[in-house]
C-alpha cells in the first residue's frame, strides 16, 4: 500500500498559497488596477462608460433592442420574453446611460440594468408595476441578453413576441 499522507502537508502549503484574500489582493491593489486599465487600453475589456446600448440583444427566446432618439442623450428601448403560448412579456420605453442604463418601461416600471461587455443584465426583482407587461407566468426579472448586432437598422427592424416592432416611434 502507497502512503500518501507524507505528501499531504506539501500539497495543503501549495494550495494555500492560491489564496488571494491577503493585503494588496484583488481590483483595487495597484496591480490589479494597473492590469484592468491595460486589458481596456488593448480593447480586451469593455470600459463601462464607453458602452452603448444601442443595438439587438438576445438569448433564446428573449430579446433586447436600443435606437438612440434623435436630439437626446437617451434611447428608445424594447424588451420581449416569449415562452410559448401564453407566456410572455413585451415592454417598451426609454432608456439612459452608460454601463448602468436607467430603464422606464413607464407606468412605474423604472428600474437600472446593467450592461457590460457580456450584455444586458436585469435585476431579479422588478417593481410591481412590471408584471403588468407580462402574460402567464413569464418575467422580465433577471432578464439577460447577449450582443447579437450594433446596427441600428437591425434594431429598428426587430419585432417582439406580439409580433410589432420593439423599437418603433
């Protein structure tokens, strides 16, 4: 029989030594302050306040337009969730922002979403208001798109699951 335990006070002082949580560790050591700001200068990693959401975004059966409006600093934003007969949400309105989008889907279903360079991500709870935009059991919570297009002509053209146009005037 192999005995192993002899072995095992090296591999416990390896592995301890892949801890990061000491002093300097993390974002906001110099370091990796300085690593973050080279990852964007070389256009590896999205800086958030250069992001825009303007565009088609989408997930399987979920989708996410964005148009600028004309004079504005905003967007006109449309959001469509669609799974299955019965089961779905379309929301349109207006939005605002950079890396945190202030989203107004009006009637009270305000709320910020996030965008990064991975895309779209809602919040798990919406305000109440929001349910009003959905059939069945389908939600907007948590709702997360990926970047499928920057074109505006593509986000014009896209449709949500009622069959209109999510971005149209």
């Amino acid at each position: 029989m192999i005995r192993a335990l002899p072995l095992l006070p090296a591999a416990v002082l390896l592995l301890a030594g892949c801890g990061g949580g000491g002093e300097g560790a993390g974002a906001d050591a110099p370091a990796g302050r300085a690593l973050e700001a080279e990852a964007r200068a070389r256009a590896l990693v999205p800086d958030p306040a250069n992001l825009s959401p303007v565009g088609v975004f989408g997930s399987d059966t979920d989708s996410l337009c964005a148009l600028p409006v004309a004079g504005e600093r905003g967007f006109r934003i449309g959001a469509g969730v669609d799974y299955g007969e019965g089961q779905r949400c379309v929301a349109r309105g207006t939005a605002s922002g950079s890396g945190r989008l202030a989203i107004d889907f009006g009637g009270g279903c305000a709320f910020d979403a996030v965008q990064d360079g991975t895309g779209i991500r809602f919040p798990a709870v919406l305000p109440a208001a929001c349910d009003s935009r959905c059939d069945g059991r389908a939600s907007l919570a948590a709702l997360r798109v990926a970047p499928l297009s920057d074109a505006p002509a593509e986000a014009l053209r896209s449709r949500g699951p009622d069959g209109k146009l999510l971005c149209a005037d």
